[in-house]
C-alpha cells in the first residue's frame, strides 16, 4: 500500500519535462543566453573546491553586499534558493488557516497558485484589464477580512506589462497596512518607463511591502537558484524562520556576490536585450501578431486556442518556446541570430495563414 498523501495534490499538475529537441533554440524560460562572466565562473570554480563544507546558513556576506547596493540594513534583507522560494516562505510567513487568502493577477507568475495551494492558503486570482496589465481598482475592491498576501508581478510574467510608479503607490495607498504586499520585480533591470517603480525606494517607510528581486534573469544565474527579498526587519525575520536550511548553496552565494560586482557589466546586456525585444515586438507586429507593450526580455503572442500548437509547430522548427493553455505564447528574447530563427519561424506566410487567420 502506498503511502498516504494530501488529497488536494492531486489538483497540482505533476512535473512533466518538457520533450527534449536536440540543437533547438531555447526562447521559453527568459533566461539569458549568456554564460557567467570569466570573473563570476572563477569564484563559482573557487566556491566549488569548498563543496564539503556547508555554506553559510544566514548568507551573511552576500545579504551584507545586497543591502549596501540597495543602501538598506542587512536585517532588511532575506535570500532564497531562487526568489520563487521566497514566494513559498512568504506564504508560510503569512497563512495559517484555510480560509486565509493570496490574492494576486491572473495571468501571473505561474508560481502563486501553487505556493500558495502548497501553504494550504486560498488562491484569490484577479484578472487582468484588457491591455493585459494589473487591474489595480479590482484587486483593491476584491481585498476582504481574510486577504493576508498579495502579490504584484511588475513587470507581470507572462504578459510583460508593467505599470508606472504613481499607479503602484496609489494601490499601495488602498491597501490595510496589516496586508503584506509583496513587489515582484523579477525583471526590474529590463523597465524602460520614464516612471520606473523602484520597490525598493517605494517600500521606504511602508512596512507591510516587501520587494523580490532575483539573480535569475538580467545577473544570468538561473542554474544557481539565488534571490532576495527587500523588506520590514520584523518580515525578514519571520522568513529566516520558516528559511529551509542551507538552501542557498555556497555557489550561489559567490556567484551572487561577483555578479553584483560585475553589475555594469551584466545591465548593460540589458540594453541589447531591450533592444532586441523591441525589433522582435515591431517585427510580430508587422506580421499581424497581437503583442502587448514589454518591459521585460520577453513578448506574448494572444494567440488564444492555438498556442499549444503554435508553440509545437515552433519547436519544430528549432525554436522552444512557452504555451500557456488557451491564452498564449510567451517568447524570450535572446541572442540576435536566436531570435532572427523565431522572427524567420513566425513571418513564414504559412505559418501567418495558419495562426493568425
Ligand atoms: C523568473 C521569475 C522569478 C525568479 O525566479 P527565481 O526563483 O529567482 O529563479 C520570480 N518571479 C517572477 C515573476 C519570475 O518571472
């Protein structure tokens, strides 16, 4: 007889790999295509030689590093094995009882529901406006006597639209401070708005927001699994409780800290990227495509009913990228000759007629 588990985990699609294509181009996981800096691979080789050592548990020299960056105390910082982790931490920190609720956009990061399932929570999903942004008056209205998390994507994964400054303070403004709201800004280094919210300087003096960055995407460390959290001494301190320990690795911990080092060097990628993610918008566009606006290093195709099958017509065609149900296809800007193979893919007049008729 197997074991018994949870029966509610049964609503959580099991991982299924996805299906390998050798040589294919890889645009489905807004990694860049970059490897590590010589200088950033030279610490992590170093690191590597101490790997029967355990790494240290509070972090402290990289929580140190972030909090000078950000001119903040360390006890304002937390990191996590990935800062999706400290998604899942900030749902134990906050909910205790099955009534508690996690109220965050719908599309969103893909993350929430399910942290939020796992932290025996309920998930409060509130759709985006037509434009595929927050829908800021409608989360406020839809906060209750239970909401105890709220998360805010901005720039919003998958959809890539992000929202100005003055917008997120006037939703911060409506929002109990006894609600902790968390600024995801996973692709901060990406926003190009004259108006870029800053979490950071915007969670000064509010101790109910807590802001996420990551060393996923524009630091180029995804395999390494490192981010942080910028918050209330009090937050960060309940989420080094609930921290698994020694889950950030003594690698990340380096290569975290060479790479915040190395930051001119790593943002000014960002600008090809946006540069590139630009070309490819006004590219798709041409060709009939419905692209939203993105302040991030991806686009999405409203593709509706067809994005599975766009997304296997495209892999087959040496381009990986990432289907969401019956909504869209979310592309990562990468390499230019990486995407001039999408742009090649999705221009063709057969595929055109085929998915945008
Ligand atoms: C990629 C991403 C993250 C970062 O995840 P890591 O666990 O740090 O790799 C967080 N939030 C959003 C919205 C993302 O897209």
């Amino acid at each position: 007889m197997t074991a018994r588990i949870r029966p509610d985990l049964e609503s959580i699609p099991a991982y299924t790999p996805g299906r390998s294509h050798p040589g294919a181009v890889k645009l489905a996981s807004n990694e860049t295509t970059h490897g590590p800096l010589p200088t950033v691979a030279k610490v992590i080789a170093e690191a590597a030689e101490l790997a029967n050592r355990y790494p240290d548990n509070q972090s402290s020299e990289l929580r140190a590093a972030i909090a000078e960056f950000h001119g903040v105390g360390v006890a304002n910082i937390a990191v996590g094995c990935g800062s999706v982790a400290l998604c899942q931490e900030l749902v134990q920190i906050t909910c205790d009882a099955p009534t508690d609720e996690v109220m965050f956009a719908w599309r969103s990061f893909e993350a929430y529901p399910i942290v939020t399932q796992v932290g025996n929570a309920r998930a409060v999903q509130v759709p985006l406006t037509e434009g595929l942004a927050h829908d800021f008056d409608a989360m406020a209205a839809a906060i209750t006597e239970h909401t105890r998390l709220i998360f805010v994507c901005n720039p919003n994964n998958p959809t890539g639209t992000a929202v100005g400054r003055a917008e997120v303070v006037r939703f911060l403004d409506a929002v109990p401070e006894h609600i902790l709201v968390v600024l995801d800004e996973a692709y901060y280094e990406y926003v190009r708005l004259a108006d870029r919210p800053d979490g950071v300087e915007i969670r000064r003096n509010r101790p109910n927001v807590l802001v996420l960055r990551t060393f996923s995407k524009a630091y180029g460390l995804a395999g390494l699994r490192v981010g942080y959290a910028v918050g209330d001494p009090e937050v960060i301190t309940a989420l080094l409780k609930v921290h698994i320990p020694f889950s950030v690795n003594r690698l990340a911990q380096a290569a975290a800290m060479a790479s915040l080092e190395a930051r001119e060097e790593l943002l000014d990628r960002t600008d090809r990227t946006v540069a590139e993610r630009d070309r490819m918008r006004t590219a798709l566009l041409a060709a009939g495509y419905r692209v939203v606006p993105s302040e991030t290093n991806f686009l999405w195709l409203e593709l509706g009913s067809r994005s599975g099958e766009f997304a296997e017509a495209s892999a087959e065609a040496g381009v990986l990228l990432r289907p969401y149900g019956s909504d869209g296809v979310r592309v990562t800007a990468g390499d230019p000759h990486e995407n001039d193979l999408l742009l090649a893919f999705a221009t063709d007049p057969e595929i055109t007629g085929r998915f945008l008729a």
